[in-house]
C-alpha cells in the first residue's frame, strides 16, 4: 500500500531557524496565531496529521524565535497561549503507541534545546500526551537518576531540561509517592514542581494535605510565580468540598485576574452562578481598591448606584466618565448628569491622563443635553456655578469651564 503523501504545512516556511530579528516580537505574534488556525482547522478532518502539526511548531519555535527581545513577555504569553490551544489536539489524536513513541522523542529533544522554556506548556503535559503506561513509565524513569541527583545538591543549583516532563510522567503513570520522594530533596519550593506533588496528594484523595502543601506556597512572604494558579488550585479543593463561600473569601477574591475589572467581576460571577452578582462587585471594590476605576464595571452591569460612587471617587478617570455621558444621556438622562458632572469636577481639580480644555466643552455638552431631557437645565447651571466656585485656585480647565457658563447665561452654545 502506497503511503499517502506527507502534509504541506503553509506555516513552516515563516518558523524557520533565525527567521525573527530582535525587535520582531509582533510578527513572531501574529505567525502563531495563523499557525495555531491552520492546524486547528486540519485537527476538524485529519486529528493525526494536525497533532503532527503541533510538534512540527513546537519543534520550531526556539530555533526561529531565539533573536528576538521577549523583555516585555508578550512574546512569551502569545506562545504559551498557542500551546495551550492546541494540546487538546495532541492529546486527543488517535494515534498508535509506536507513533506516540516517535512524537515523545521528537517533543523530549525539543525540549531540551528550547532555550527559554517556551516549550513548558507541552512539559507540564507530557505524561498526558504518553497516553500509554509503558511510555509514561519509559519516560519517567529515563532520567529520574540524574533528577534525583541533581535536586539533592543543595551546594549548587543544576538544571534538568526534563525535570519537568518526569514529574508528569510520575503523576500520570499513578507514582504518586516515588513523585512526592523526588520533590522532598528539593532545596527550593516553586510552583513549577510543587503542582505535581500536590495535584498527587489530590488524586490520593489527601485533599487537605494538598490544599496545606498549595498554601503555604501562597503565604511565602515572596509573591510565588503562579500566585494565581495556586490560589485557583486551593480555590477548587474547598469548592469540591461544597466550601464555596470559603473558597470565595479565602481564594476567589484575592485571587481573580482579568484584563479589565470589568473582566474581573464577570471572571467571578461565572465561577460563582450562585452568590449575588452585586454582592461580588461590591466585594470586589473593598478588596482591591481603586474605587473609581471600577465606574465601568458598575455601569455595565447595570449597579448605576455604584457607579456613581465610582465616577465621585478621585482616581475615577475624567475621559471613561465623559464617554458614559455621551453614550447614556439619551436613555439614562439622570445618570449621565451626574457623571457628566463628576467629570468636569474631576477636570478642573487637575485630574485625569493628558486632560484636554476641549475635555470640559464635551461634558457640558452631554450634561445640557441630558438636562434638557429631564427639564433641569438650570439645575444644571447651578451645579456648574457651584464647582467653578469651589476651584482652588484659577487654572486652564477652570477658565474653560467659567467660559462654558458664560456661554450658556447668554444663550450662545458655543465656547
């Protein structure tokens, strides 16, 4: 039978050996996301060619990205991003035991060239993407010598490329206690290696044992790399244990991460569907502060009680309060006044990034409109007058508002 013809793979011309120059860290971005596409649309029809794909791109990764300045980390959080999204692919490929075996080698060298640990994802995974006992236990023992070693060396700090991958060959291949030997003649207790021994003491059902041995790394005075992913380990424990509002108190709250607080807030009321979604922002506020960086996050769930609260505190920023006024002052009249206001406040005590006069002429502009809406436009007036009264002292943003006011004694909208 004629063996079909190997897959042309369109992403393998750009990751090849020193294709990436220094400063090419958004180009090296933007490859991994056309590479992680085409492989995850070829995993739809053929899964074996597609996990072939993902260790073609692992394996290439190093050699074309070791030029390239990774100081501000994007490029590193883009690749594990990347190797996350496709180990399902890998893992799930219906693949024999004697081709696994000739993906376990190609992804072991790989590691041990990857000068960075880019490859760490995989690493973590690797007793996963064995599938078989014989090849976890193959590859758990292969080095375990050496391991054992080197982590007994208190002297000197030697590093083992595949330490990482033999911890997860042990805890898949179920040598929990051999695992929680090794990790015992460590020097240094890191979340790179303690995640195994406490994911071993879970799956033997030594949940308190585990949930102590995770925490302890969260009350090291130094904040732990992986604070989050601890704090979601021992979160998951209580949540099991039917804890959750331990669980939210102790884990979930400190804890939670997001781009945004907006994505903050929503991040915990998805993990907990039952407690109260104002509750959790309220909570939320008293736990990390910075009152009025959380006005969007109020207005977009609706609190607009709290959202005020937010817009009157001083680290509210002037420029997100004007953008709510414009969008809500024709069907939240009310509310956009008062952010409004609280935006021209802001303004002329000197807050705000990069605040522009112009800045003033736009929340007037959305106040008044608002105002008219609700028939208080001289109620509106006034609380103008009455924050160009309390300016400290004279100042740009105060002469244009003292410009604002005259303008509309006189009728003449234009300032």
């Amino acid at each position: 039978m004629a063996k079909s013809p190997a897959h042309k793979w369109a992403f393998k011309p750009g990751m090849r050996a020193g294709a990436y120059s220094w400063r090419s860290s958004s180009k090296a971005i933007e490859r991994l996301k056309s590479a992680s596409s085409e492989i995850r649309a070829v995993a739809r029809v053929d899964p074996v060619t597609a996990a072939e794909g993902v260790i073609a791109l692992a394996q290439r990764i190093w050699p074309a990205f070791e030029h390239i300045d990774t100081s501000s980390g994007a490029l590193g959080n883009a690749v594990r991003r990347t190797l996350e999204e496709l180990l399902p692919v890998l893992i799930d490929a219906p693949a024999d035991e004697k081709t696994r075996a000739k993906w376990l080698e190609q992804l072991r060298q790989a590691i041990e060239d990857d000068g960075v640990d880019y490859l760490a994802p995989i690493a973590d995974c690797y007793g996963q993407i064995a599938t078989y006992p014989s090849l976890m236990n193959l590859h758990a023992d292969r080095d375990l010598d050496m391991i054992e070693a080197a982590w007994s060396d208190h002297a000197r700090f030697i590093h083992v490329p595949t330490a990482t991958l033999t911890l997860s060959c042990l805890l898949e291949a179920g040598r929990h206690d051999e695992l929680l030997a090794l990790l015992e003649r460590k020097k240094t207790r890191l979340w790179f290696d303690e995640k195994f021994g406490a994911e071993a003491l879970l799956r033997q059902g030594r949940e308190d044992e585990a949930l102590a041995r995770a925490e302890a790394l969260l009350l090291d005075q130094r904040r732990q790399w992986g604070h989050v992913e601890i704090a979601q380990f021992c979160e998951r424990i209580l949540v099991g244990q039917g804890r959750e509002e331990e669980a939210y108190r102790r884990f979930g709250l400190p804890s939670v991460s997001g781009n945004t607080y907006l994505a903050m807030w929503r991040n915990l009321v998805k993990r907990y569907p039952d407690l109260d979604a104002r509750r959790i922002l309220e909570d939320l506020i008293d736990t990390h502060g910075s009152k009025g960086k959380w006005f969007a996050a109020a207005k977009t769930a609706r609190f607009l009680d709290i959202a005020l609260e937010c817009a009157a505190h001083y680290d509210a920023a002037p420029s997100t309060l004007i953008r709510a006024a414009r969008a809500l002052k024709l069907k939240e009249p009310s509310f956009a006044m008062e952010v409004a206001l609280q935006a021209i406040r802001h303004l002329v005590e000197g807050r705000g990034y990069e605040p522009n006069p112009l800045d003033i002429d736009d929340a007037v502009e959305h106040l008044m409109f608002a105002a008219a809406r609700l028939d208080e436009t001289d109620q509106a007036r006034q609380a103008l007058q009455r924050i160009a009264g309390s300016a400290l002292a004279p100042g740009m943003m105060a002469d244009r508002l003292a410009r604002n006011i005259a303008a509309l004694s006189t009728g003449d909208g234009d300032s």
